[in-house]
C-alpha cells in the first residue's frame, strides 16, 4: 500500500491526464507499461473463461465456409477448392488453438504482444494468400471480404494499441503480398490494394477508437484503486493513532487495558504467570518547572524509547499509562524474568545520564518501579495485579526512589 502522499501524487498526475483533451492520450513509462499490463489480464482473462465461444466461433465458420465452397463451386474448380479451404481451415486451426492455450502457458503469458503479433501476422497472411490461392476466380475476388472481417477482428478485439496493430496488419499484407507474389498466385492488384487500403484504414480506426476508451477506463480504474487505497491508509492511520502514545510512540492506556484483559484471560486459561511492572519517573514536576515542557517530553520519549528497546518478545507490551507512568506487560514470564527486566530498565536509564538540577535523588534523571507477578486463577481479577504493580511502585518512591521494589516484598530489589 502507498504511503498517503504519493497516492496523493498518483491522483493529481492521473486527474490531470483525464482533463485533457489530447486526441492520442499518452502515459509515461511507468503508466504505459501498467495499462499494457492491464490490457493483457484482461485478455487473458477473457480468453480463459471464453475459449469455448473461440472454438465454437472457429468451426461455425469453417462449416459455413465449407458449405460455401462445396455448394458454389463450379464442378471443374470443386477439389482445389476444397483443398485450399481444408489448407485454411488447418492453419487458422493452430493459430486458434495457440490463442486457446496462451492463458495456460507461463511463456506466451509472458510474451503476450510478441506472440499475439506473431499470431495476428499468420491469420491475416493465411487468409489473404488462401484467397489468391482458389483456382475458381469467383472465391478469388469474393474471399476478399473475408480478408476484411479478419482484419476489422484484428484491429478491433485484438487488444492491441494502435502502433502495434498498424504495424502488425502492414506486415501481413507485406507478407501475403510476397507470398502471393513468389508462389505465382492469382492477384489483381487494384483489387488487393483496394480492400487492403480500405480494411486497414477502417481496422486502425476502430483500433484508435478502442484504445482511447481503454485508456481512459484504465485511468478511471487506477483512480478509484489510489482514492481505496488512500481511505485504507487513513484508516491505518486512524487505527494506529487509536492505539499508540502521539508522544512517546508506545502503546496508550487504552490499547493497554485491552491487551492487558486477553493476556489476563490467555494466562487464567493456560495456567501461566503475567508479570506487570509500573515506571514511574522520579521527580518529574519538578524537572518540568525547571528545564521546560518541551524539555520533559523529550524526556518522555527518551525513556519510551528505552523501554521499547528492553522488550525482546512480540508479545511484550510498553505502554505509556499516564503523565510520568509507563507500564510493561510480560506475558508467560516468572518472577525472576521480570526483575531481570525490570534491572535492565533500570540500569539504561540511568546510563543515559539525562541532568536533572531538581532531583533530590540523583544528578540524572532516576526512575522508581514497581514488580508484580502472578498467575491469575479462579475468582481473581486482573486489577488486583495491576494494584500490586501500583502499590509496590509507591512502596519504591517512599522507600527513597531511584529504585526497583518487588509486590509484597519489605525491602528493594538490588539493581546491580
């Protein structure tokens, strides 16, 4: 997912291409590369769920056609008709089975335009050279007109832009032009020139017609994905600031008291120890007073920052409770776990030596913190481990501060 500022770009840049008026509208790189991506999903899609009608398609022709040929030739041209029509019906047969199968292969997935244009070159040059091909002059001129449907088919649903079907139709009437020419073929020239200028002017407009309505509709498409996915990052957003401290970046109070109810539920079940411990910084007020505000939130986000650095497990919860409080939430963790924690806490605050003129404690910045730990069983309740937690942390702050004191123990936990 973007970040909000450049899907706030995307949007402008694609705005701005749909209000213009350009009568060939042109993407950069990047965008052109996504529509022709676009353009071939479809493709493929369309291809996979309807090959039946292509194949149904194919042999509706192929019997009409031959109907055609065996009803309309004339006695003396009916086996070389029906031997060209049979050469034209195999042919067109393995380009309409490689337009079936282009979805399930990886190869021609990848090389979609390659292997379409590939594609289209044969039909057109198949069709055209079978109609010069007819030993009866009546299907000679009169399967011109199916040169035109195949080439109005190519232009229009071949879902190609019109640079790429130009050049790929022009290279089947070269090529069929050649071939025509080379194996001695009947061709009238006028007649070849004529439906060929005619086919392919009407096929490059119905190709720029469809291509400037598929690229709108891309645009159209890609910007109603950017405004989801800009709604989707504000609601991120939204959900992440519901839960995170705007100051220090650790999880609220109220993030705090749901997580702490499932993992008090998840311990009562599972028979496993929670471990809570409350910092509180020592002297605080008076550090506000005497260094600033700004000063003491730095401070605050300092000592966020530590204790997020102290929590190596996912489950591990910091969270900033109030003012001055922290609090850590250790999941499946003893007695002796959280001391240990509790020390390293401890211990990095102090090493970072943050002057503090107002303490009456220490020269630095101190902290007081309280430790409780329990296993929550039949009938107890999870503020009673939170006031275990609270209480042993005042226990701390009377017993002088700059201290880690244990729930129901008399006397401080030593720190080194």
């Amino acid at each position: 997912m973007q970040a909000t500022g450049a899907i706030d770009t995307d949007m402008q840049e694609i705005q701005g291409l749909l209000e213009r008026r350009d009568p060939y509208l042109r993407f950069r790189p990047g965008l052109e590369a996504a529509f022709v991506d676009d353009i071939r999903e479809r493709v493929l899609e369309m291809v996979q769920r309807g090959w039946w009608v292509v194949l149904l398609f194919y042999f509706f022709v192929g019997v009409s056609t031959y109907a055609q040929v065996h009803t309309l030739s004339a006695p003396a041209y009916q086996a070389g008709n029906l031997q060209v029509w049979w050469a034209i019906f195999l042919a067109e047969g393995i380009v309409v089975a490689g337009l079936v199968l282009l979805p399930r292969i990886a190869f021609l997935r990848e090389h979609f335009v390659a292997f379409t244009s590939v594609v289209t070159v044969i039909a057109i040059s198949v069709i055209t050279v079978g109609a010069s091909a007819f030993p009866d002059p009546y299907f000679n001129q009169h399967s011109s007109y199916v040169v035109v449907f195949i080439l109005s088919i190519a232009y229009g649903i071949g879902a190609f832009r019109l640079r790429t079907a130009a050049l790929a139709c022009g290279a089947a009437a070269l090529v069929s032009w050649l071939l025509i020419r080379h194996f001695g073929l009947w061709l009238d020239t006028g007649l070849f020139q004529q439906y060929m200028l005619v086919s392919n002017a009407v096929g490059m407009m119905l190709c720029y017609m469809v291509e400037q309505r598929d690229r709108r509709m891309f645009l159209q498409g890609r910007l109603l994905q950017l405004e989801k996915d800009r709604l989707d990052a504000f609601a991120v957003e939204l959900g992440r600031l519901s839960r995170e401290d705007g100051l220090t970046g650790l999880a609220n109070r109220r993030h705090f008291n749901e997580t702490f109810l499932l993992e008090w539920e998840r311990a009562r079940r599972d028979g496993q120890p929670l471990a809570l411990l409350f910092v509180d910084v020592d002297h605080f007020k008076p550090f506000n007073d005497s260094y600033g505000h700004l000063e003491g939130d730095a401070v605050l986000a300092r000592i966020g920052g530590v204790l997020r650095s102290c929590l190596h497990r996912p489950a591990d919860m910091a969270a900033r409770y109030g003012g001055e409080e922290f609090v850590l939430l250790l999941p499946a963790t003893h007695e002796a776990g959280a001391v240990d924690v509790a020390r390293q806490v401890h211990r990095t605050i102090a090493a970072l030596a943050i002057p503090h003129r107002a303490s009456r404690v220490a020269a630095h910045v101190t902290v007081s913190i309280g430790v409780a730990t329990l296993v929550p069983g039949p009938g107890m309740r999870s503020a009673q481990l939170l006031a275990a937690a609270d209480e042993a942390a005042y226990a701390a702050k009377a017993a002088g501060r700059d201290r880690i004191m244990l729930a129901g123990a008399g006397q401080p936990v030593p720190v080194d």
